[in-house]
C-alpha cells in the first residue's frame, strides 16, 4: 500500500533537517547533497574573498566620497558605483578576461590550479559588491556627520581622526551590515555563472544548479541558501549591539 502524503511529507522534512534532500533525478549516481557540497568549496571561496575584498574597498570609498561631499572625488566615486550596479558580473567577467586575459596576456582566463585563476573571477564578482557598499556607505557616513553625538564629540576637542574613525564610521555601518547579510549569501550560491564563464571545475555540482530545474536539486539548493540567509542575518543582528549602543538585546 503507498505511503499516504502527509507521512511523504513529514518524512521528507524528516530528512530535509539532518541535510538529506534525496537523490538527484539528472544526475542518478548522486544524491542532492552530494552535488551542492561538491561545488560549495569553490564557491565560498570565491565568494567569501569576493565579498571581504568588496567591503573593505567599498566601504574605504564610501567614507572617502562622503568626507569629500559634492566635491570631484565625490562625483567620480559615485559615477563609477552608478556604473558598477547598473553592469552585472555576467557582463563584466568577459571584458575582465578580454582585456586581462587575452589582450594584456596577464592573467589565466580559466581553470582552477592555481591562485593567480581566481583573480579574475573574484574582481567580477566583487566589483558590482563595491559599487552597492560604496554608496551605502557614503549616504550613511553623511547622514552621520551630521548628527548630534559626532559634532559634540568635535566640540570636546577630540581629533577628526579619531571622531570619524571611532564615532561617525562605526555608527554609519549599520546600513552596510544590514546589506551584506544577505549579499553574503547571495554572491556565495550566485558565483556558480562565474565560475561557469572562467571554467572553474566543481565537480557535477556546476551543471546540476545551471540546467536542473527538477523538483529535488531545486528544492535541495533553495533550502540550502534559505538557511545561508538565516545564518547571516543571524550575525547582522548580532553585530548590530556593537555598531550600535541604542540597539540592545535583553
């Protein structure tokens, strides 16, 4: 007799919760868990230095925009972030390997074996990231220079250094974490069409979350960034008690 659908159901979940999502229909030697892990290692890695490079440069910028306001660098820095969020990575990565790779002759345009073939493919990645955080940063960071606490802190006598660095930075994070939250785990599951253009090899788990639309590997890989969410959103509430002194957790 065939198993009822509720008890179908809860079994599922059963199996969803201990990271077992059933076995994969394209690809019949592998089950769901083996084709996101397998692929999973070389997109954080890409990801992960993607991102932390794009929140160092981008907020360094943001900051840079925002102490020069309406000035040259101001407009140049912002121009060029304009431009970095209207073109996607999909767009960028083969000029990257155009101009770098075949005209410049100075960087690998494909493969995995060694360092110098992740540059390309982390600039790609990383360089819309920038543009987004850059701007964040800047309506932030101006917004905060114009508060009470920042300008009480000048008529202390405390150096602009130590008021921007210690005081108005700090505060004007906020927005910043709150974007990359879910940025993090976007760019990490997203990296697989840049890693597909550069010919990064990651196992089987490429292909399946390129072509698959079939109802485990889809599901499999959607539960899986779901949780990616939950995870990092989880540490931006976190870090919000430290960015914050009015944000408290009792």
């Amino acid at each position: 007799m065939d198993e009822s659908l509720p008890r179908q159901y809860l079994r599922y979940i059963g199996k969803v919760v201990v990271g077992d999502f059933g076995p994969s229909f394209q690809y019949k030697d592998f089950t769901v868990t083996e084709l996101i892990w397998g692929g999973f290692p070389t997109s954080m890695t890409l990801g992960g230095i993607a991102i932390l490079l794009a929140t160092l440069i981008g907020i360094g910028l943001g900051v840079w925009a925002a102490l020069n306001q309406n000035s040259t660098t101001d407009y140049v820095v912002m121009a060029t972030a304009m431009t970095g969020i209207t073109v996607p990575n999909f767009v960028v990565a083969p000029m990257l390997t155009l101009i770098f790779g075949l005209w410049l002759a100075w960087l690998p345009v494909g493969g995995w074996a060694k360092p110098a073939n992740a540059v390309l493919p982390i600039i790609a990645l990383a360089l819309p990231q920038i543009a987004a955080i850059a701007r964040l940063t800047r309506g932030s960071m101006i917004e905060v220079m114009r508060s009470n606490y920042v300008r009480t802190a000048r008529a202390k006598g405390l150096p602009e250094r130590i008021t921007i660095l210690r005081h108005a930075v700090k505060a004007a994070l906020v927005p910043v974490v709150s974007y990359l939250g879910p940025a993090v785990a976007g760019i990490i599951t997203g990296s697989i069409i840049i890693e597909q253009i550069f010919s990064i090899p990651a196992s089987a788990a490429i292909s399946s979350r390129r072509r698959s639309t079939r109802l485990h590997a889809g599901d499999g890989v959607t539960i899986f960034y779901g949780v990616l969410i939950i995870l990092f959103n989880l540490a931006v509430d976190l870090l919000y008690g430290y960015l914050d002194p009015k944000v408290r957790y009792d």
